[in-house]
C-alpha cells in the first residue's frame, strides 16, 4: 500500500524516481500526461480505488486514508481536531443534564471540572481502544445509554434537590452533590466489570457467530435512524444556522471534494507549492468554523435576541470559571459507594452500550476501508469498553463511556479512516482536559451548529448500515419482511416506551429499570428481530447472502491466500508482540489474541 500521502500534490517542485522532464524541471506548465504520471508515482491514487486494497472490509472506492494509514503530523493534527469538535458537543452536554440532578448550581466550578474530566477520560479511553482494543478509528465518549439508570438511582436513593434545606452552608451543599456522585460512580465502575468479563473471555464472540447480514443491517441502521431525535431537536435551535452548517459540509464533501487548494511551502532548495484536498479532508472542520465564526459576529452584532441559541455567549461564565490548569484523577469526589440495586440497575446502560458498539464496530470497519473485525477484535473492543466505563467510574465522570456513532459517521464525510488520526484526537481531548479554558472554549459551538454536522453524519451512518444489503437476495419476500419489521418495530416499541414512562412494572425496581432501559434502545430491538428472525424464518443460504457474506468474511482470491490473510489480519494485529504470539500454539485458545480460531461458521452451498 503506498504510504506516501495522496492528499497533498507538489505539481512544481521536482518528482523522485521521475524521467519525465516537465516534472523533473519543476518550471512551466506541466500537461495532463505529465501530471499523471507524477500523480501516478506519488501514489496520489485513494489508496482504496479498486476495492481490494483494504482487504475487502469497506468497499470505499474514494478514501483518502485507510486504518493503517499514516498522514503527516501537521494532518493528523487538524484531522484529529475535527474529531474533538465531532464528539465534544455531545459529551458535554452529558454533565449539563446530570449537574442538575447531583444538586449542583449553575455558577459551580464544580460543572466545569466534571466537563473536563469526562473529556480527559475520553481521551484515556480512546487512545487504549484505537491501540489494544478494537484496533479501528473509533472515539469514545459518554454515553446516554447510562442517564436512564443513573436519574433512576438518583431519583430514587436521594432526597429532591428542591426539597433541601435553603441554609445549607457551602462545604454542607459540596459534599452532598459528592455523596450522590460517588453512588453513580460505584455502580458504573462495578456494572461495568460484568462487560470486561464478557469481552474478555470471549462470551461476546460466541454470539457473533450467528449475526448475519440481516441481523446487522437493521442494528447499524438504527444506530443512525434513532438518533434523529438529537440530531433534529440540536438543528431546530436555529434552523437557518442548521441548514447553513448542512450545506457547507455538502459543498465541501461532495462538491468540492476533487478541488485542490494551493499552499506555498518552502525546502533549502527555494518556495514551491503544494495543492491540498483541503475540502475533501476538513470538510466538518470548515463547516464548523465558518458557521461558528458566523454565530460570533451574529451574536457581537446583537442580531441574536438573548438568549438565543444561536449565540456564542451561553456558556461564556462557564469559560470564565474554568481554571486554565487542573488534572482529573481517580476518586477525586471521594471513595465510590456500591450498592446492590445501584449496580443492577446500571447494568441496562451496559448491556445497552454493548450492543450499540458491537454494531458501531462493523459500521466504523466498513465505512473506513478495513476488513470486518474478526471476533477477537470484537472481543477486545467490548473488554476494552468494559475497562474504560471502570475508568469513567473511578474518576468520576457520572457517566460510562462508548463507541460515538457521530465519529464513525465523520469519516464517512472526510474519507479519512486512519486510525493515527484518532489516537491524535486522542491526545488533543487529554490536553483540552487538563487546560480547562480552552476545553471550555468549544462549549461556544451553538447547539445549531452541532445539530447540522448530526444531520449530515447520522445519515451517513444510516447509509452504512443499509449497504450491508448487497450480500442478500432484496427480490426476496421473506428478507424484506424481515428487513422492514426490524427496523419498523426498531424505532415504534422505543418510542412507545418513552411516550408511556412507568409502563414497565414486574414488582421489581432493577428488573424494571433494565428492561426499560433495553426496550428504549432501538439498536437492541432491530438488531434482536433481525438475529431472531434470520435465523428462525425458513430461507435458504443463497437467499440469506451467507454465502457471499462467508466468502466476504473469510474467503482470499485463489492464489493469494497468504498475501491477503496477512493483510486481513494486520489491521488488528496488536501493535507489539505478535512474532511471539504467532510462535506460541496455546495463543489460538486466548479469546482476545489476534491468532483465535474458535468461534467461527462457515457457510457453504
């Protein structure tokens, strides 16, 4: 796979290992011939043009960058910078709908050291997941899927916030805001061990076995269908500002993606310019900051009424209280009380955050150029979630974290799969989570902005979802019925659910916050109708597309068995080690080893 970047054309300066003269001269004008030879040897080609390169996960005819791709630092740093704006709108507003609830006022700095620890987790989380987890370019962030059980467990376990007493003295209203924090911390960071398990010992791999191509169409779909709720709700603050984040982000991603922007440049040899598919890398970025510099001068202008959500100055006192230096550590509110139906109510948000993810994964793996994960991958990915929701637990986030959906959907829009950008991205959300001003400063983005780029991104991931359908027969009765009950029912029982609150009653609390939980998870139903079904509902093998789908997943072209296993296997290899993992046999039995042989079927006629 070429490794020289194929984003950035130096049609001037001199080409290496070139014998055409107007390239080697680096003066005139140069002819289309000569230009394509240049770009032809520099390796200026999407490294996944012909389908095969990535060894057949994605099938992306137009990425710029796949999983094992590296860009040049000054990239991976912008790049990684459009995956913190992505996901940081929706990790903050975790903390402003969970301070509330824990008794903390609005001009509490406590509300912004809960916002930068749960961002500098994050980062924690998504450098081990994108490194010895699942090895793809995913974020993690927090998660909804904990709120439901977390108000629960404060709702019912505490006294109301309005029904304190008014006399409360500052060190008496801290430590009672610490002492519901640590009760959420204690059951997030035991419930989630139950994950660890089950990644880790590959409980979640046997599973795997029987997920088809109609069990995961309607569970990646429904990733994107169920959240056009928060997409929508974010884009209606503001329409007008919605709609020009929206037609920025298609201008740049679709319109003028193959445009290239000239950037002067300079070696001891003298100036020389590069031309940058600036558009077609930055496209979330721009949109971002024009629309957000856009929102600024609005709001300088008084253009905006108060209050208007469309204006740069909502959380300006939250930027102001911020302190510009404080590192998050563990128990830093105290010492995580447990109790028992603390836990087992939390763990609805884990059984929730495991299956979204599962999903996330073959979304994430499809839509960045890399093969399906392999259950190993898998396995390691949800452990990894496992330990990271621990982490959450421990620091004291009030929240667990999860694979973000809104990042998978970015690549799509940026054609960028790398996963050096994410562990960048990474690294940016750890340092924007110790400077507590400038993490903060990104609290200005307008919610309709944010609401825009979910717009574009959660269709993106809706799409992904649906190209999963080419391995199976669509002429079929039987498949449509199951196709379009899956995601019917997928998005009408959660609804049902949230519409009718309290309608779940057994007599049990845990039991039924658990199932409330599951039922209002659209991912859970649809994915589960489309396992159940494809796996009961008579069909014959050809017509389910496990035929294709086992050749897809397991099959390299006749000749190339080697070459293309290898490279199957590189994009989740782990990053040390694996000469000595190869040698040894018992590996193969280690559910979470790149080498595991266990829990595979195969289909034939």
């Amino acid at each position: 796979m070429a490794q020289v970047n194929p984003a950035f054309i130096d049609e001037t300066e001199p080409a290496e290992n070139v014998t055409d003269p107007d390239v080697e001269s680096g003066k005139g004008i140069q002819t289309e011939e000569s230009i394509a030879r240049h770009e032809e040897v520099n390796g200026a080609v999407p490294l996944s043009s012909t389908g095969t390169e990535d060894g057949g996960g994605g099938g992306s005819s137009d990425l710029m960058f796949t999983v094992n791709d590296v860009p040049a630092w000054y990239m991976c740093a912008f790049l990684g910078l459009q995956h913190y704006l992505t996901m940081v709108g929706a990790t903050i507003s975790i903390p402003f709908i969970l301070t509330p609830m824990l008794c903390i006022e609005d001009t509490d700095p406590a509300r912004g050291r809960i916002v930068c620890t749960i961002i500098f987790v994050s980062g924690i989380v998504t450098l081990l997941q994108s490194t010895f987890g699942v090895r793809l370019p995913i974020v993690q962030g927090g998660t909804f899927t904990f709120l439901v059980p977390t108000i629960a467990i404060l709702t019912t376990s505490f006294t109301p916030c309005e029904d304190l007493p008014l006399n409360m003295t500052a060190e008496e209203k801290e430590e009672e805001w610490q002492m519901r924090m640590r009760e959420v911390q204690g059951a997030i960071a035991v419930s989630s061990i139950v994950q660890i398990l089950i990644g880790f010992t590959g409980a979640i791999g046997v599973l795997l076995t029987w997920i088809t191509p109609l069990a995961i169409v309607p569970t990646v779909a429904l990733v994107g269908l169920s959240l056009f709720n928060v997409a929508a709700d974010k884009a209606s603050k503001h329409w007008g500002i919605s709609f020009m984040t929206m037609a920025l982000m298609i201008l740049f991603s679709q319109f003028l993606k193959e445009v290239r922007v000239p950037f002067p440049a300079y070696k001891k040899d003298g100036f020389y310019i590069v031309w940058a598919h600036v558009f077609k890398l930055f496209p979330v970025l721009l949109a971002i900051v024009i629309s957000w510099g856009f929102c600024a001068i609005l709001t300088s202008a008084e253009v905006f009424p108060e209050g208007n959500p469309a204006r740069t100055d909502l959380t300006a006192g939250l930027l102001d209280r911020s302190p510009w230096f404080s590192v998050p550590y563990p128990c830093q509110w105290g010492l995580p009380t447990v109790s028992v139906a603390g836990v087992f109510g939390m763990l609805a948000g884990v059984l929730a955050s495991m299956i979204e993810s599962v999903g996330d994964y073959y979304a994430c793996a499809r839509i960045a150029g890399a093969p399906l994960p392999p259950t190993h991958a898998v396995n390691r990915g949800i452990g990894m979630e496992g330990l990271g929701c621990v982490l959450a637990g421990l620091w004291g986030t009030g929240n667990g974290t999860t694979s973000y959906s809104e990042n998978i959907g970015a690549i799509g829009v940026t054609k960028v799969g790398s996963r050096r950008v994410v562990q960048i991205g990474a690294l940016i959300m750890l340092v924007f989570g110790v400077f507590g001003k400038f993490g903060a400063l990104f609290v200005t983005i307008p919610e309709p902005v944010v609401g825009g780029v979910f717009c574009v991104m959660f269709s993106m991931i809706t799409a992904v979802g649906l190209s999963t359908l080419q391995y199976i027969d669509l002429n079929s009765s039987r498949n449509l019925f199951i196709l379009g009950f899956s995601v019917f029912f997928g998005l009408a029982l959660p609804k049902w659910i949230e519409s009718n609150p309290g309608v779940i009653y057994t007599g049990s609390q845990v039991f039924d916050q658990i199932i409330t939980v599951l039922l209002q998870t659209s991912m859970f139903i649809g994915g589960l109708l489309g396992f159940v079904l494809d796996n009961t509902v008579p069909g014959t093998l050809e017509e389910r597309g496990l035929i294709k789908w086992s050749a897809h997943l397991s099959s390299p072209e006749p000749g190339k068995e080697e070459d293309q296993t290898a490279k199957r296997n590189e994009c989740y290899d782990l990053p040390f080690g694996m000469d000595a993992i190869r040698k040894a046999n018992w590996t193969s039995y280690i559910p979470v080893c790149p080498t595991f042989e266990g829990f595979r079927r195969c289909w034939r006629k």
